[in-house]
C-alpha cells in the first residue's frame, strides 16, 4: 500500500532544474528514502524520463560499498552521463561517504544534471546540512504523516482515526502496522534505538540518562512555556542521581532540534512587534515518539492537539510563532493592571498571516470568550481563526470577523485557512 506524499511530491516537481542540490531532510523514518526512490522516481517515468536517465545510488547497499570512496563515487556518477540530456542523480545515505559535500559540489558543474540527496543518521539529520553547500543546497524538509495522509490509507471512522493518530502519531511504518501491539513497539524502538542514538552518537554525549531524563521532561510539558533554568530545575529535581547545569541543558535543547526531535516556538509581541528571547514552547515533530517516551502516560488530548496543529502549520510552510498581546485591563479593585494574553500561533507564508487559538471544547461561553480575548486586542486586517476539537461545529465567522473551524476540516482540507 502507498501512502500519497503529493505535498513534497509537488515540491521536488518545482525544485526541479533549479540548479541547485535538493536536499531532503527530516526525522527518521518520516519517508524521505520513499519519497525520492518510489514516488518522485515513478513521477519521472511517468513524464517520459528514460529510465538510463535516472541514476539512482542506495549507498547503504552492500552491492555499492565500493561507491563509498567519494572519488569512485563521482567518477561511477560522471560515467553515467553519456549524453547532453537532462540526468537526474538520487542519491539514498549520503551521509556514508565521506567528503561527500565535495562529490555533490563537484556534480554542480555538469550542466544537464539534476541532484536530489537524502540520508538517516545523525551526520545528514543534522539542521544546518544546507550551510555544507555554502548556498548551492535547496532544503526540502520532510515530516511524518499529516492527519490527511494518515486517514487516506486508515480503514475506518474519522473520529476513530484521529484517535489513533493522536496516540499513535504518523510514521508511516506505524501507520501500515496492523495491530496497537506492533505500533507501540515499533515506536518503542525507534525512540531508543534510532533517535536518541544519533543524537547521542553525534555530540559525544557521555552520559544518555541525563539526556533521556530531559528528554521525557520536555514530553510531559509539551506546548508549554519553558527555558533551559526552568528546565534545569525540573531535572534536578526529578532526580537525586544527577545534577545538570541550565547551559547543559540548552545544548542538548540544541542537538535535539538539530536531529529534528523537536522544535523550539518563540513568542512575538504583536503590537510591540519584537520577539521576546524567553521562554518558548517546545513540539514534538512527531507525536507518537512524544507518547512513547512517556509510554503513553499523559496523553491529555489538548496538548497533542496542539501539538498536532502546529506541525500541520509547519508542514503546510507556514513559520510558526506564539503570540503574545499587551493589554491594560481593570481588576476587581478598579486598578488598571497589565496583562499578557497568550495566542497559540501566528502562522506566516509570505504575505499571508493567520491568528489561531486551538480549543477542545467550547464547555461554556466563558471558556469561548477565553479564547476569544487575545484575538479581539489585536487590531490588524489579518485573519483571527479558532480551531475546535467538536466535529459539530461547522465553520462560521461571528460579527467580530473571527472564524471557526472544526479540527477534522482543518486537518483535511489544505486550503481551510485560505478560506
């Protein structure tokens, strides 16, 4: 069975010919390797590419292990080329060749090449891939499954589906497992035996109990506001066995964001318009790892929620912030008091910008006008949207011009914000 990647499918179609490396990049096991040998591939030949046109090169196969001497490598690919037609290189675990920046860089001067490279372990995870390019890299990041492609594959209610999803996350061999029991395993696994290795392995990192120690911090409070002093101080006070310093702690923040664990939300001042350094929120880029580090304690459904809109913000392209809006406001004793009220994220994509509050439930018209509050004191043009869990809520728009969405609408629908 395949899952439709047609979101990154359409991307690699634009970045086709730019003249640039294509690098694809993202967490393990999010479908990078399937999305360039299977998808992108087939879209070649479907397109009239002939098949000796596209030089596909998995390094971690054994037939290949010749090819990992970087000049055997660019020397087997120059040979490949035979003619002035257009040649497209794909390259699977380049990160297993050493110096391969230069090979690629190398490959740039052929006029009728097009390269797209993607690999796995902490060497290629690594964020700032792109600068080994030195600006001849085009990073295309690449999440685990959105609700939408986790549902066009799922056998069964929607409603079901999100439950499970919500739990269970969206790699896709967690998706394709047919049984909770090989899903949990298999998630258990992976976060200990794939992810927090490379980071591990990566960094040099000499004692993995601290990192694992924060690492389920992080999880327990995700979506909520933090820094690495605040973070320092849980840890050392949920364990006896070890003391661990803040700047400690904002490094391993940083090596988890490097392997794309995690990433970090910073809160803008609207009318201030300026970023406030501290504290943010942290998202895990996947939701099931998030729940397996906790074996699947703390599943609070508004968090993961939350979670859950923000990477479909990201995935859509959007840059990410929290909103914070500067209000004076008088207290039971008639005093004007200041007070910072919180919106969950201000999503930008060029011109476009998109207020959004994320609420479960809408139990009574004072929680409804909780959520409502932050986005009546923002005085722009832009859209203000709030996003609910309750399926039977239809979208509206109040007199105010603020919109309501379901959570399932927005999920499955990528133009809902556009709307």
């Amino acid at each position: 069975m395949e899952i439709k990647r047609d979101y990154y499918l359409n991307k690699l179609i634009n970045a086709q010919n730019n003249g640039l490396i294509k690098i694809v990049t993202g967490i393990r096991r999010c479908g990078k390797s399937y999305l360039l040998n299977n998808i992108f591939y087939n879209y070649l030949i479907n397109n009239n590419v002939n098949k000796s046109h596209i030089i596909t090169v998995s390094l971690d196969d054994v037939e290949n292990e010749e090819l990992l001497d970087p000049k055997a490598l660019s020397k087997y690919l120059k040979d490949k080329v035979k003619d002035d037609k257009k040649y497209y290189i794909i390259l699977d675990e380049v990160q297993l060749v050493p110096n391969f920046e230069a090979v690629l860089n190398g490959l740039l001067k052929i006029n009728n090449v097009d390269i797209y490279v993607t690999g796995s372990n902490s060497r290629f995870l690594s964020s700032d891939i792109v600068t080994e390019f030195r600006g001849r890299g085009f990073e295309i990041r690449v999440y685990p499954l959105s609700f939408q492609e986790f549902y066009s594959v799922y056998d069964g209610e929607v409603s079901t589906a999100w439950e499970e999803y919500c739990k269970y996350g969206g790699l896709p061999l967690v998706a394709l497992q047919n049984t909770i029991e090989a899903k949990i395993e298999y998630l258990n696994n992976q976060q200990k035996n794939a992810y927090l290795n490379d980071v591990i392995e990566r960094n040099n990192i000499q004692n993995d109990k601290d990192l694992n120690t924060l690492v389920s911090i992080i999880a327990s409070s995700v979506g909520s506001l933090t820094n690495p002093l605040k973070l320092a101080k849980s840890f050392n006070g949920y364990t006896k066995d070890s003391k661990i310093s803040d700047k400690t702690i904002y490094s391993y923040l940083q090596y988890l964001e490097d392997a794309f664990l995690i990433e970090k939300v910073n809160r803008y001042d609207v009318k201030g318009k300026h970023y406030i350094d501290t504290p943010q929120k942290y998202y895990f880029t996947d939701i099931g790892i998030r729940n397996s580090l906790l074996n699947f304690r703390q599943m609070e459904e508004n968090h993961l929620m939350e979670n859950v809109i923000y990477l479909e913000l990201r995935r859509r392209g959007f840059a990410v912030d929290i909103g914070v809006v500067e209000t004076r406001e008088r207290n039971e004793a008639g005093k004007q008091e200041l007070k910072h009220l919180e919106i969950d994220f201000i999503a930008n994509k060029g011109d476009k910008k998109y207020y959004i509050q994320s609420a479960l439930a809408f139990h009574s018209e004072d929680k409804k006008l909780q959520e409502l509050r932050p986005l009546l004191k923002v005085n722009d043009y832009f859209k203000k949207i709030i996003i609910v869990k309750n399926t039977m809520i239809n979208r509206s728009i109040d007199e105010n011009g603020i919109v309501t969405i379901n959570l399932l609408d927005f999920l499955l629908d990528n133009d809902s914000l556009e709307k």
